[in-house]
C-alpha cells in the first residue's frame, strides 16, 4: 500500500497589541476580572487554492482547557481566549492549485496576553515514500501471578505496511528525551525539525534483512521464552534483534541466535534502553539518510539546552536529537490523565495513543498499543491504519499480539 509522508514546516510570526488596564467601579470592587484576548491565526501555504476544512485543538497549557473546532473553506479564524499559554494543534485537508488534495498537519505556540495576537502559520507540504511504520509497543511488562512486577519481555513491533519489500537492517528506534505528561519549556526546541531522544538503538546488520509486504520485525528486551520464568509471560525467543543490557539486577539472559541491537546512546547505566512502564515517552523509527552513520550521529547531532526546574534554577543538560527529515515513524504515547503534550512534529505522529485511563492503573500491564486493522492484502496480510494521527490509527488497552508467542 503506497503511502505519503507529510513533513511541514512551521513558523510563526506573532504582532503584539496594546497592554489591558483593567479598571473597577465600586459595584465591581473587591471582584477578581478574567482577561480575555482574541487570538486570530492565519493560514498560509505555497500552491494553496483551498482551505477545504481545518480541524484546529487549542489546549491551554497550565489550565488543560481544551478548545476544539473545525473551519471550512477560510484560512483565516479569530476568537476569544482567556490570557494564557496555548498550544495549538491543527489538522486537515486543503486543495493544491493543480487540484490535488493534500492532508496537511501541525503544532505550534502562542502566548495571549494583550487585547489582539495574531499569529501566521505556514502549511508546507512534501510528497512522501513507502517505509515501516511502528505497528505495537508493549511497554507495560507484566506481573506475575503473586503480582509482582517482571521487568522484560517488553517489545517493539515494525511492519512492512507497503507493497514493496523492505530492508530492516541499520533502522534506528529512538525514545524521547522529554515527557508526554510534563513541559519544563526547554530551551531551545523545535519539535517541527527535531526530535530530542535520552536513547537510541540501531538495528545493526552487515547484511540486508529483508522484510515482506505485510511482515514484521520484533525486537524484544531480552529474547527468550519468558513464559519459562512466570506464566504471565510471553515467548519472544525468535525475535529479529533484542535489548542489550549488562544490569545485573534484571538478570538478563543472552541469547546467542538473536543479534543485540546497538544501544548507540542512552542516559542510563549499563547500557540500558528500558521503556517506561505507564507509557509516559514517545518512539520513532529512523533511517541514516546517504552519508551518515552512527559515528556522524554522535559528532553532529548533540542537544544542548536548558530549562527552569521547580526550585526556579536554570539546569543546562546535553543530549541528542534525531533530524526529523530522518524519521519515517513514530508514536506518542500518554495517559488521559495526565497529557501535557505531544513530542513529534505533527508530520509525524498528531496525535497520542494509551494504556490505562489513569496515572499507576494497576490494570494496565500485560496491554499494549496496536495500529487499527483496516483490510487484508490478497495474501491475507493485514493492512493498517496510517494517518500520522496515533488518536485515529492505534487501539488502546489492546491484548498484545505476540502473546502465544511469533507468528509470522
């Protein structure tokens, strides 16, 4: 099935009106007034005859006030807004001037803080290619039957979502640097050209491997049949790569017949890449484009910032960061509880996916996410949902497909 990418670009230009003086007559003293702004965005985009409808999210950022509507055939809106920090996420679908019509994403920020704040957003669209896409995270674990926690056996899944064959070797998984639930306002960042990550592995191969339409690759923490240790467990013994980690105290088996990927950068100890286990963190899939390579990627591709912790210090931190031209996937993960913010340019993934409604739901283990099942293929191969949005394309809570075991 032939897919297209949607990568955009974003910037925002922000006119400034006049300062509010809020005066009270004596019927009005002593009362508290909630100042309110017009925000007006303006759309714009190269080769754009229509703006045939737009669905645009505004979530206040300290409140979560969430407000959501849909405008046809404008590129321009204004309404009034309490004074605050907003992110604004829009989604939709505009007509080219040859006629094609185009989905087109994005994320973007504003402060409202005076009477009027205008804001221009630029729609940039680009064709897109086949590749994979992530089809499950288990990232819960699971616990066993006198209910404690077993902390492997937790995996990715990577589908061959195309009709062409593809090469999985040297693909790169990279989890996020920040939260889905908490923004500390790092400076800087821009999630329309980056993707920050505290650790990634590559799938590394000096040979090719070869992915049919409609198969997978699993890549699994530790690839044994961890039903041999609690019954609650899966057999992940064939996996296609497995998590390296030295910690003693995970008790970690190698496994001789399943390659270790290469944990090429994290920030924890002993070579670990450990998923959180309420699904708090973002994952892409990536590709070394022509000249680039794990080497290039640690001399060049160094993250730098800073940001303003509890206790009002200004904390200076190093990590790294994926090019998102680099990236052909990824999913955010969160919880309805607790949802501050999306990780990826909206290109990549506009939307987020869950398991549990809330913060420590004890039922969330042994459940993962997995893309939505929308046809077979004429050999019988599923064909999944793929709109760059994880609201629409995964199901929550679902049981985990591997848990009898791979089958291909």
């Amino acid at each position: 099935m032939k897919k297209r990418v949607l990568i955009l670009s974003l910037a925002a230009a922000m006119v400034t009106g006049f300062t509010v003086t809020s005066c009270s007559s004596d019927d009005d003293f002593g009362k508290s007034v909630s100042q309110t702004g017009v925000l007006t965005m303006n759309f714009t985009g190269e080769e754009i005859a229509t703006y045939k409808t737009l669905d645009i999210s505004i979530k206040e950022i300290n409140t979560g006030a969430v407000t959501e509507f849909t405008i046809q055939n404008t590129n321009a809106h204004s309404l009034e807004l309490p004074f605050g920090s907003y992110n604004i996420t829009v989604n939709g679908i505009v007509v080219k001037t040859d006629s094609e019509q185009i989905n087109v994403g994005v994320t973007a920020v504003t402060d409202i803080k005076v009477n009027a704040t205008n804001i221009t957003i630029p729609l940039l669209a680009k064709r897109f290619g086949n590749d994979f896409i992530i089809e499950e995270v288990f990232f819960t674990g699971v616990r066993t039957p006198d209910n404690k926690n077993y902390n492997s056996s937790r995996y990715f899944k990577i589908t061959n979502n195309t009709d062409k064959v593809l090469d999985a070797a040297n693909l790169i998984i990279g989890q996020s640097n920040f939260y889905t639930t908490s923004n500390d306002n790092p400076t800087p960042y821009n999630i329309n050209d980056y993707f920050p990550v505290k650790a990634i592995m590559i799938l590394k191969s000096t040979e090719k491997k070869w992915v049919q339409p409609g198969d997978f690759i699993v890549v699994a923490d530790n690839a044994i049949n961890h039903s041999q240790n609690t019954s609650t467990a899966y057999n992940l013994q064939n996996a296609d790569w497995e998590f390296p980690s030295t910690n003693p105290s995970l008790g970690q088996v190698d496994n001789p017949s399943v390659p270790n990927a290469d944990v090429a950068y994290t920030e924890m100890n002993y070579n670990m890449f450990f998923l959180h286990n309420r699904g708090f963190e973002t994952y892409v899939i990536a590709r070394f484009p022509d000249g680039e390579n794990r080497d290039t990627f640690l001399q060049n591709q160094k993250y730098d910032y800073t940001f303003v912790n509890s206790a009002g210090v200004v904390k200076a931190m190093s990590r790294y960061k994926i090019p998102n031209s680099w990236i052909i996937d990824g999913v955010n993960n969160s919880i309805p509880t607790n949802f501050v913010q999306t990780l990826t340019s909206a290109s990549i993934d506009a939307g987020w996916t869950s398991v549990g409604s809330m913060d420590n739901d004890a039922t969330r283990y042994g459940k993962s996410v997995r893309r939505k099942v929308i046809g077979k293929t004429s050999e019988g191969k599923n064909v999944y949902k793929d709109t760059n949005n994880s609201s629409l394309d995964f199901v929550k809570d679902s049981q985990p497909s591997l848990k009898n075991g791979i089958v291909h």
